[in-house]
C-alpha cells in the first residue's frame, strides 16, 4: 500500500494509507470519485472514468447500468468506508473527552487517507441524483454523529445549541483545518490535530478554555 498525506509548507507532516485497488469495479469506482470530486458530477464523462480507470468504456455498464448508478454505488461504498471509522472510534471504550478526540482523529485520518472522498462527499451530498439508499445512509451518518453529540451535550449540561447545531460546528472546523492544510497555509501536525480536536471538544463539553495572556503586553484575551 501506498502511503499519502497532506503537504504543507515544510512537506507531508501527516499521513495515513491510501486504499488499494484489487478488481475492475474497484479500479472504476476509484476513478469515479476521483473524477467526481475534482470535475463534478455533471462535468465527468463515462469515458474519461474508463480511461483512468483502465477500463473499455464498455465494461463501466457491465458493473454500473447508468453514471447515475454508479455516483451512487461510490457514495455508498465511501461513506459506510468513514461511517465505519467513525463508528469504530466512537464506540470505544473510554470517557466521553477520550472517545470524542480519538473520533476526531480517526475522521482526519480517514480524509488524509482519502482526500478525494472527502471532496466527493462535500460536493455531492445533497444532489437530486441520489438514490433512496444513499439518501439513508447520509441520514444514518448523521443520526450516529448527532446521537453521539447528545451524549456529550447531556452529561456535561450543555443545553445550547442544539446536537445539530454542534454537530454542523465541528465538522466544518475539521472540513476548514484540512483545506487550510491543503492550501499550505497550516502544517498540519499531530500536535495541531490534537489541539484542534481539543478545542472542538471544549466547544461541545462546555468547559471553559484556559486563561491566555499574549507574550505581547498589552493584549491579554480568554482563548
């Protein structure tokens, strides 16, 4: 297996390993997303996932009887690929503080390992293309994240906002840390992951975040 990461100023600080291709459908529906999530649905034709793929053009309707058919069959197959790791992470043992960071850890792994099935799934998951399946798995996702975040939010008295609200707030933080990473203009380390999820994890919890003073003397600020 191949190893990739996000490459920031200073090189790859972080990586995680990269899926391996094994059989024809696989190598298609790896092409797909990669095609998707950089050109978009509408933007890629079947013949161009066939020619990254190595494939006749052909062969993509023995496996896929539509582009449509196949849009779907790839969100199915990578969103279960990050439900599980997030389910895996979630359900650990562990305090609450221990199963929420290592959540988050696992989820920044997971799109290191996979970043186009990351822009894929910020691009396509709410398109009018989408098959009852998939729409279901989105929804399971969310009623996972959102159920975990209630747990959080209930045994800490966090009555606002609501596990919706929170859950929205921390995946934007990590979908904005990894494209600031991706545009070089973070190093995305493990120290920095782990202060981010930190942070994230204070947000949810509602503890307070430490006293800051600023080296400088006349700024002092709660951060």
């Amino acid at each position: 297996m191949s190893f990739v990461g996000v490459t920031g100023k200073k090189g790859a600080v972080v990586t995680g390993v990269a899926r391996k291709v094994v059989d024809k459908r696989s190598a298609i529906i790896e092409a797909a997303v990669t095609l998707f999530a950089r050109k978009g649905f509408h933007g890629t034709a079947v013949p161009e996932i066939a020619e990254l793929a190595g494939v006749a053009t052909g062969s993509i309707y023995r496996y896929f009887e539509t582009k449509e058919a196949l849009v779907n069959a790839a969100i199915l197959e990578r969103k279960q690929a990050m439900f599980d790791a997030f389910a895996a992470a979630a359900s650990g043992g562990g305090e609450l503080e221990t199963r929420f960071r290592r959540t988050w850890r696992a989820l920044v792994a997971f799109a290191l390992a996979h970043p186009d099935d990351f822009r894929f799934f910020e691009m396509h998951h709410h398109e009018s293309y989408l098959d009852a399946p998939a729409r279901a798995l989105g929804d399971r996702v969310m009623g996972a994240a959102v159920g975990f975040m209630r747990e959080i939010m209930a045994a800490n008295r966090v009555a606002a906002p609501s596990p919706e609200a929170m859950v929205s707030l921390v995946w934007g933080a990590l979908v904005g840390l990894l494209k600031s990473a991706d545009q070089n203009y973070l190093r995305l380390d493990p120290g920095l992951v782990d202060a981010a999820g930190l942070a994230m994890w204070r947000a949810a919890s509602g503890c307070p975040l430490p006293f800051v003073v600023s080296s400088d003397p006349d700024f002092v600020a709660k951060g």
